[in-house]
C-alpha cells in the first residue's frame, strides 16, 4: 500500500503500519524549532516548572536485539494505540515523527523529533523532544538495557509541562494522561 511500511514483524501484531510522512510535511517538521530548551546531559533533573517521570520494567521478552528493532521502528508507540507517521524507519538523529491518540479530528497531534540515539551493544534507545502543537513541551527518553542475567530492563524518563491550551487546562488530567501513555509503552513493548 503506497506510503506505508511495514515494520518487522517478530510476534501476533495485528499487522501493525507505520504510515510515512510525505516529504513536505517531514520538511516542515525538521524545519520547526523544538517548544521547549533542551537540558544539559542525559541524567540531569528536569529544568525548572517541568515536571519529571521515571519508570521502569523488566522485560520478560528475552531477545533484546528484537526488542531494539522493535524500538526503533515505532512498533512500540503504534501497539500502545498512537497512529504513527515517521520521515524514517528504523528511526535515526532527526527523524520526525507525527503520532496521532484519538480518532478523526478530535485526535491528539503529537509532533516530535529525534534528538540522540543510543546504539551500543547492551544499551538501546532514544529520546524525542516536542515540537509546536504538541500537547506538552519537554522531552521523553526509551532506553533498553541488557543486563548481565540476560534480562531486559526497559526505562522511559520524561521531563514536560503542559503547553497548549487543553494540556493546560487539564492539569492533573494531563499529568495522568502522559502516565497512562507511559504504562502502555511499558507494556506494549513487551508483548510484541
């Protein structure tokens, strides 16, 4: 089906697609400038009036290369329930990517652009950073690691605030919303 790829497949998916973006959009995209300033380091606190998440599992998946592939072809984000389209696949430094939650035009639009990329031999992941017309401004980070046992441990951080009118106005709404999100990757992860 034009403008369409089929990510790998490694469980029952439901067919699961990630849509590509048209190269006008994806130019738009990388072109906009990030709705929040980006902090220094990977590890440090969140900047001030964000607010900061950090959750993790143990995967009882056991195939980590397949769980890095499955990372960064979007298969996690499409299996929580967001409709994706991506200017890459697998995903790489600058790749945008516009996730949709909801249906139609009460959907959610959820901008964002890949700004680090981890491939190392027992860790794997990314970080997007928000783009306008995201809900929230901040940055979200994926990150696999092989431990020593052979488990997988997956982690998300996040540090955002809320940043348009809805988002803001829901308050602790949106604060659950982004932690219902958060345990739905954690999930999703695991089960394809």
């Amino acid at each position: 089906m034009p403008g369409m790829v089929c990510a790998p497949r490694s469980g029952n998916d439901g067919g699961m697609t990630v849509r590509v973006l048209d190269e006008q959009r994806a130019s738009e995209l990388r072109a906009a400038p990030l709705s929040y300033t980006p902090r220094e380091g990977p590890e440090a606190d969140a900047p001030p009036g964000y607010e900061y998440l950090n959750r993790s599992v143990n995967l009882a998946r056991r195939d980590f290369n397949a769980a890095g592939r499955d990372l960064f072809s979007w298969r996690m984000h499409s299996r929580a329930g967001l409709q994706v389209e991506a200017s890459d696949v697998p995903l790489h430094q600058d790749t945008v990517v516009l996730m949709r939650w909801g249906l139609g035009a009460i959907s959610l639009r959820i901008p964002c652009r890949v700004v680090d990329v981890i491939d190392e031999e027992r860790r794997r992941g990314f970080a997007y950073g928000t783009l306008h017309g995201h809900p929230e401004a901040g940055e979200e980070r994926f990150l696999l690691e092989e431990i020593e046992d052979g488990r997988i441990l997956f982690t998300i951080t996040a540090y955002s605030r809320p940043s348009s009118p809805l988002a803001k106005l829901g308050g602790p709404i949106s604060r659950a919303a982004q932690s219902f999100m958060t345990q739905r990757y954690l999930k999703a992860l695991d089960r394809l």
